[in-house]
C-alpha cells in the first residue's frame, strides 16, 4: 500500500511539472520562430579582408549588432517589410542595402566596403570689405557683432579680451578700465593709484574713436595730484574710462596695433575704432547676471519712411562687491539714440539694404549719447575713515555725413560736442612728520603751523570738461602713372576746456604727505584757471598699389 501511494505521488509531481514547463517550451518556440534573422559577412573591396567593428543597422528600428573578428554579423527577429540594411565604420563609405525581411527564415548578405578618407565639415574664408579692417590692413585686428555678442562682456573692455594678449578679467564695472597698445604697462602696486601706467595717456596713448569721433580725457584732470596718497575710482589724468561704452550696443570694433595712418594724429599706441548699433535692427532685450553683476539692455531699431531709420539702444548695469570682501558697487546708465536719412542715388536703380546707403548721394548719420556712472567704495568697520566714490555723467551729439560727389570720390564732415560733469571724492588717514604749513595758495609771507602725527586726510575733485570736435575730409581713388591711387585729404579741429572747481582739499591737512623742497605741498587749485586747449590737424596721404 506504501509503495502504491509512493507511485502515484511522483506520478502527480511529474504531471504537475510538466503542465508547467509545457506553456513555457510552446512560447519560447514560438518567440524563436518569430521574425527573420539577418545574417552576412562584411569585407574589404580591396583586400577582400573581413572587417571587425562594421556597425550594422536597420534604419528606422532598434536592431543593430557588430561584426565580429571574422567580419560576420546577425540581425535576429529582424521586423517584416521593406527595410534598409546600413553597413558604417570609419575610413570607410556607409552602404545602404534595400531588402524586403519576410515574417520568418534566414536572409543572406554579404556587404563590400570601400575605403574613404574621413571628410569633415569644411570651414568657409571669405575676404570681403567688410569683414577685413577698413583703412589699416595689416596692422588691425577686427571683432564683428557675430563674436560681441557672444561674449560675456559688460563694456567694450571685455570685448577687447578676444585680441592676443589682453589679460582676461572677470565681467563687470568695479575699478577703472582702459585700454593700452604697444606699451608696457608700469604699476605702483595700487590699481587706483593715478600713476598706475601708460594706460592713463589720452593725447600721446591708445585713442579710442567712437562712431568716428575721437574720445578725449586731455581736459578732465581728474587726478589726485602728483604727491596725493588718496585715490578713486576714476579715468585720473587722462585715458578713456571704458566702461562708459556698454558692450550691447556695439556693431564692430576695429583694434590698429600699429602705427595707423595721419589721419589718427595719435602715432604712439595705435588706435581702437568703435562703431555702435544703427539702421533696422531687431528688438532684442537681453538680461545677464552672475554673482558680482546684473546687467539688463534693449536694442531695437525700425524703418522711419522708406530712407530713414531710427534705433534706441539702453543699458542698465551694477556691480557689486560680495559682501564680506568689500561693500564696493559701481551702477552704470547708458541711451544711445541713432537717426539716419538717405537723399537721392548715384543712379536711378532700385536700392535697399545696405546698398542704399553705400550708393546714396547724401547719408546723414545723428547720434545722441547719454552715460552715467558711479562707482562708490564705502567706509568699511576694518577701515575707519577710508571711503571714495566717484561720479561721471556726460552728454555727446554728433553728426556724420557723406556726400558722393562721383563715382570713385565722396567728401566726409563730422562733428560733435560733449560735455561732462564728474566728481570725485575720497578721505582716509595720514601720517607724516611735523611740517611747518600755511593756507596761502599764493606766493607771499604767512604764519606757519606745525602739524604732525595722524590726521584724517579729504579730497574733491570736480571737473566740467567740454570737447568740440570737427573733422573734414575728400577721398578719391583713381588710375594714374601706371598705380592705383586711394587719396585721402583731411582736416580736424579740436577744442577742450574744463571749467570745473578743480582740486580742492584743506590746506592744512592736505591729502599728500609727502613733502618737496622745492614745490611743497600740492594746492588746492581750479580747473577754469587752465586755458582751454586748441589743436589744428591738415593731412595727406595716399595709398599706391
């Protein structure tokens, strides 16, 4: 009874076992039957070598495989229909094999590759007027809208970081920047410090032209004197202040490392030639901002008519400090209003675009500038009595205008005006040895005074510079004596004075601690005192080639 009972369980398990494995054995033969499988071998057209690492495809699906080291590949439950079979390695030209895969069974096909050089993409250079540096070539540099507007730059400084060797500095408006070419650059050690390099040069250093006009600093004195141990933020004793010129608004930089031509004047530093936004431009508002600078602008420009455009530019931008490092905090306000009108054409054809304007008989350019910067370096608790601040406004119109008086010759008239008002302030403490002093600013007898030890030094600086600027030129080119000659006849006048109150402090606790033999101790003085500056430029050159 035991051995019968024994029997007849292991013949149930059995039965139990075997109904289990049953749905399992019929579905996994159903799933192997389901679908083709594509097999082949791929070669060398060559060599007739197999090939090892052939990707293999089926365009469109997910089935892919490799070839392995005898160059044979398989494809299994390939999906029915048309499909494309793709053969692709490197070095090689891809194959595309039509085929129609049947719901089941093994296709056959070998695949025969040729070998191909690698091709990349190919890197178009077009030498057009426009894109090579107008006037200089050779010696120029050339940064176009396409690479400004990519770069991460506050002002038209850090769009100069894309020239070889300019330093790389993090964006923003904190401290002074300015530019020098083809110099070497001397620090004091104090990066405000008035004497910091030859960066600080306007008449005899780097010019900066904006929209054709040159920038002048010749008549700001903004310097803390020869001896001052107090400084600020400021463009001090001349040089332009570029943060003044937003980066947004900028169309082209030209940068003449070398010596440019006559028409500059300036032959020491080269030259930078800044042109900004103007004619139709797409309204665009961008907002940037990082851990030390939030910037926000808007450029926009329309039709007026059918020869006239009108474009606004705006840029509001503010650095500050992080706090903990110091509290300093420079804010900058920039508009730019540009006008241009188009009278007659050189022919009687149809023109638009640019050609309007380059085949326009009279091109009228109008430009109204407005800047405010301050830059304020507050009092900090690890400090006491040390602070500064800086502030610059200024206003500049100009027009530019070009008549064609022939083919081959145009005249040119440009003009502006600008006036400025900037200020500077700073106090800190001083040191120095019992001096005797006295409160004339004039020469003659006075009581002196006997002072010495620690005392709390300040300073204003206040200057209203004006710039008139007016520039006249013809150009011609033409064939003669077997060359073919670009002439260029100019002439420039300019006019800077500077009615400001000038370098104020109090006499007896000046803002120098150095004394001088000879000279003493700076005094205060005043900017109006200074007679305004005239220069008169003629020029003449031509281009033979």
């Amino acid at each position: 009874m035991r051995s019968t009972r024994l029997v007849s369980r292991n013949n149930l398990l059995t039965l139990v076992v075997s109904a289990l494995l049953v749905p399992h054995v019929f579905l996994g033969a159903q799933e192997s039957q389901a679908g083709a499988s594509i097999i082949g071998r791929v070669t060398d057209a060559s060599s007739n070598q197999p090939l090892t690492g052939v990707r293999i495809t089926l365009e469109g699906t997910t089935s892919a495989t490799s070839t392995d080291s005898a160059g044979n590949f398989r494809i299994n439950r390939a999906p029915a229909g048309p499909q494309v079979l793709r053969a692709q390695r490197i070095g090689y030209a891809p194959s595309r094999i039509d085929m129609v895969v049947p719901t089941q069974g093994i296709i056959t096909h070998d695949i025969v590759m040729a070998r191909h050089a690698l091709n990349l993409k190919g890197v178009e250079v077009i030498a057009d007027p426009t894109s090579r540096a107008r006037g200089e070539l050779g010696t120029a540099s050339v940064i176009e809208h396409d690479a400004i507007k990519n770069q991460m730059a506050a002002s038209v400084a850090g769009v100069l970081e894309l020239l070889p060797g300019v330093p790389l500095q993090a964006p923003g408006l904190d401290n002074v920047q300015q530019i020098s070419l083809r110099s070497v650059p001397i620090s004091t050690g104090d990066p405000n410090s008035t004497n910091r390099s030859a960066e600080n040069l306007a008449a005899f250093g780097t010019l900066v032209i904006l929209d054709g006009v040159p920038l002048s600093n010749n008549a700001n004195l903004q310097s803390a004197g020869t001896r001052s141990d107090l400084s600020f933020s400021s463009s001090a004793g001349g040089g332009i202040d570029l943060r003044r010129i937003p980066a947004s608004t900028l169309e082209r930089v030209e940068v003449i490392r070398g010596v440019p031509s006559a028409r500059y004047g300036d032959l020491t530093q080269g030259a930078v030639i800044v042109d900004t936004r103007a004619g139709v431009v797409d309204p665009t508002v961008s907002l940037r901002f990082d851990a030390r600078t939030t910037e926000t602008s808007f450029v926009g420009g329309t039709k007026l008519g059918s020869r006239q455009t009108g474009t606004l530019t705006l840029d509001l931008a503010r650095t500050r400090l992080p706090t903990g490092l110091r509290n300093d905090e420079a804010t900058r306000f920039s508009l730019q209003l540009a006008h241009r009108a188009l009278f007659g054409r050189l022919d009687q054809s149809d023109l638009a675009g640019n050609d309007a304007a380059t085949n326009s008989r009279l091109v009228l350019d109008t430009r109204a500038d407005l800047y405010h910067l301050i830059d304020n370096r507050p009092e900090q608790p690890s400090l006491p009595g040390e602070e500064s601040r800086s502030r610059d406004v200024g206003a500049r119109i100009s027009e530019r205008a070009r008549l064609l008086t022939g083919k081959d010759s145009h005249f040119e008239f440009t003009g502006s005006i600008e006036h400025g008002h900037q200020t500077s302030f700073a106090r800190g403490n001083q040191l120095r040895a019992a001096t005797p002093i006295t409160d004339r600013t004039t020469a003659g007898r006075a009581i002196g005074k006997y002072i010495g030890g620690v005392y709390n030094a300040r300073l204003d600086v206040d200057g209203l510079p004006t710039v008139a600027y007016t520039r006249a030129e013809f150009f011609d080119h033409r064939d003669a004596f077997g060359f073919s000659h670009e002439l260029r006849l100019g002439s420039e006048l300019r006019r800077e004075s500077n009615n400001g109150k000038g370098f104020q402090f109090d006499i007896e606790l000046p803002s120098g601690s150095t004394f001088n033999g000879v000279r003493g101790f700076d005094r205060p003085r005043s900017f109006s005192s200074i007679s305004a500056v005239a220069t008169t430029a003629f020029y003449l050159d031509d281009k033979l080639s």
